[in-house]
C-alpha cells in the first residue's frame, strides 16, 4: 500500500470518528464540534439544551446524540451556538 492509500484512509477515519469523539475522564464527555472547531463538554448542562432543542425543532421521537447522524449533529452545535449558557 502506498503512503497516499494510507494518508486517505487515515483522513476518511478521522472524519468519520470526528462526531463522536470523546474523551472519558471520570464520566465526563467531550465533543469536537468540526463545525466550529471547538470543544462541548456533555453534562447536565447540556443536556437541557439538547432537550430544547429537540423540542423546538420538533424532534420526535427523542434520539440520544450519539445516534444523530453528521448533519443532525452540525445542526444541533449550530442551534446551541446561538443559545446562551
């Protein structure tokens, strides 16, 4: 295999894994948001605003975030950008 076929195949799981990178440190989870190239940490907090958000964008049923796919996701860190903390 070539060094191409590798940095390709190293680059498609990088973007794929992207959205659901996590880190867990004593339960506390962390999400890259590629969109605005930052970091969310998953706590209660924020899963108030998870929840306003399904709610206001008529979300149903209710899905846990990890099984949103790449655009719902976008869509979501999007939202919660413009929301305050």
């Amino acid at each position: 295999m070539s060094g191409r076929h590798y940095l390709r195949t190293f680059s498609l799981t990088v973007a794929l894994a992207a959205p659901w990178v996590m880190t867990a440190c004593g339960g506390h989870h962390y999400y890259h948001d590629a969109y605005y190239n930052d970091d969310h940490h998953w706590d209660r907090n924020e899963i108030v605003f998870y929840n306003q958000w399904t709610v206001e964008t008529h979300r149903d049923p209710h899905r846990d975030f990890r099984k949103l796919n790449a655009e719902e996701q976008r869509q979501y860190w999007e939202w919660r950008h413009h929301h305050s903390r």
